[in-house]
C-alpha cells in the first residue's frame, strides 16, 4: 500500500487526524488527554509548531497546525511517538497505538481554516456526547469563546482574527449549526491530500506536485498530476481552437465541467457565469460534439495534449 502523500512547506496549514488501532480508545483517562497535551505543548517549542485547535476524541484526535519550519514529519514523530510510548509504558504493553500513518490534509488557511475550526470544535456534539461544545472538557473551543484561559502554546489569534478577536461571534459562528445537518468541509478535499480553491490547488500542484517522482502517495500524485486546471485547459482549447474565441470558451467551459473535479461554482467565477447557465451550455455543446465529427476530433486534439 502506498505511503499517504506528503506535502510540506515552512508555513504549510494542516488538518490532523489520527486515529487508534482497530479503532481502539487512545485515551482512557483524564491523565492521558493531559499527558497528550504536554506533547503538543513540547512540539511547539521544540519544533516550532503551531497548534491552532484541538479536540481529543476517545479513540482519535482533530488537530489544525501549522509548521513553520515544514517539518511536519519530525513534529508528528515527536507527538504519536512520545505518547505512544508513555501509553504503552504506562499500561505495560507493547506495539503499535495508532492505526498507520496519521492524515494530514494541506489547507488553504484563509479560506478553509475557520470552517475546520467548527467542524473539530462540534466533533463531540455530533458524536452525542455533549449538548453543546462548551461542555467538553478536552477542545479548544473553551479558549475561543473566552471561558478560559488559553496556554501559551495555543494560538487562537489567527482564527479570532476572522471574527474581530470577538469569542462570541465565534460562538455564534459555532453554535448556528447546532442541530443541524451538514457536510464536512473535507469533502471537498483533492487527492485526499488538498483543500483549498482551484488557485491554492493550482499553486500547490505547480510548486510541489510537478517533476515530482517519489514513492510517496503515488496514487494521490498521479490524481494530482492528472487533474487540468482551467487556465491550462482555455491554453489547450485556444491553441486547438485558434479561429474561433467564442467556440474555444464553450470548449473550455465543457471540458472543465467534465474533468477539473472542481464545483461548479470555481468553474463559473473562472467563466464569469452562473451555475445553472453553465451546465446549460455544457450540455449544449456536449450534444454539438456528438453531432459534428470535426468538432469531436478537435476535442480529442484538446484532451490528448492534456493527458485527459
């Protein structure tokens, strides 16, 4: 099976989660949740991460971080292996704590790092085990919304500053989705690998995903390899469709509809149109290939030069 797809940077954003061996409880005990904390807490100092939020679950925890110095790897070595070992010392055992390898999703802070921090902060609401997220103990949310303290280690201030620093716009934030039903913001991640809009994804795939070879995340590589960006898509259909902007934009329009896996609304803020009239002019232009056997051969042309 192939290692999960590592994307690091200094000052790269990450959503954390990583869960028990056959789905076993990690933390048994008030003391193990304040134990892992002092983990967290050494991983700042020691290796300059940022721990943005946290939730501690029974059998796997949520965490939004931030390396500074991209090194990821050395800083979850550092908080999976310290309380691994303590666990099992404590408990006279031995072997593995953790289920593989944790899951690390690269963000794109500004825009999805608040969502995030609602999602984690809500885990123990949806989960039944509190009314509100206030009540449990062992989030981050407590400091968010001003009931406490927070140490020193955590940093609120990123994510407070999209509400004024003002915990109980926060908590508002938080609380309107109290009892309602709602997708993850992760859905929408790439490759299992990156969330964030097509320009993040853009970036990213440009800076660290291209001439990339390693044995790492191959799937997850090859997914994102393989994914056309609308800029690189309308460069295709303008070169094929040299004659004819308007018939090249219709093309770039369906071919993106059709194989740049992102929504609809990405796809018609690029094409400056709305969602519904978009899909309406890839259908029609989807039915005019069908028809025309030289427009087909151009649509090819288009996807052969994109590997698509």
């Amino acid at each position: 099976m192939a290692r999960p797809l590592r994307i690091t940077y200094p000052g790269a954003f990450y959503h954390i989660t990583s869960r028990g061996n056959e789905q076993r409880d990690i933390f048994k005990s008030k003391q193990d949740r304040e134990k892992f904390l002092t983990y967290l807490e050494s991983a700042t100092v020691r290796y300059g991460a940022v721990i943005h939020a946290y939730c501690l679950m029974s059998n796997h925890y949520h965490l939004l971080l931030e390396t500074s110095e991209g090194n990821l790897s050395q800083i979850m070595r550092h908080i999976n292996g310290a309380y691994t070992t303590y666990f099992n010392i404590k408990r006279k055992r031995a072997g593995h704590l953790f289920q593989g390898r944790y899951k690390a999703i690269l963000v794109e802070a500004d825009t999805y790092a608040k969502e995030l921090s609602r999602y984690l902060h809500l885990n123990p609401v949806r989960a039944s085990m509190v009314r509100l997220p206030e009540e449990y103990l062992w989030s981050s949310y407590k400091y968010y919304i001003g009931s406490s303290a927070p140490p020193t280690w955590l940093n609120t201030g990123f994510i407070l500053g999209y509400f004024g620093n003002h915990g109980d716009k926060y908590r508002l934030f938080v609380e309107d989705l109290i009892a309602q039903t709602y997708e993850s913001p992760l859905k929408e991640t790439v490759a299992s690998t990156v969330l964030g809009s097509s320009a993040f994804i853009e970036k990213i795939t440009a800076d660290h995903i291209h001439g990339r070879h390693d044995g790492d995340g191959i799937p997850a590589l090859r997914q994102m390899k393989s994914r056309p960006l609308p800029d690189e898509i309308m460069r295709s259909a303008k070169r094929v469709i040299d004659n004819d902007d308007k018939l090249a934009r219709q093309l770039g329009m369906y071919l993106c509809h059709q194989h740049s896996g992102l929504k609809l609304k990405e796809i018609g803020e690029t094409f400056g149109t709305r969602e519904t009239a978009l899909c309406e002019a890839s259908r029609r232009i989807k039915g005019k290939i069908e028809r025309d056997e030289a427009l087909r051969k151009q649509v090819e042309a288009i996807k052969e030069e994109l590997k698509i």
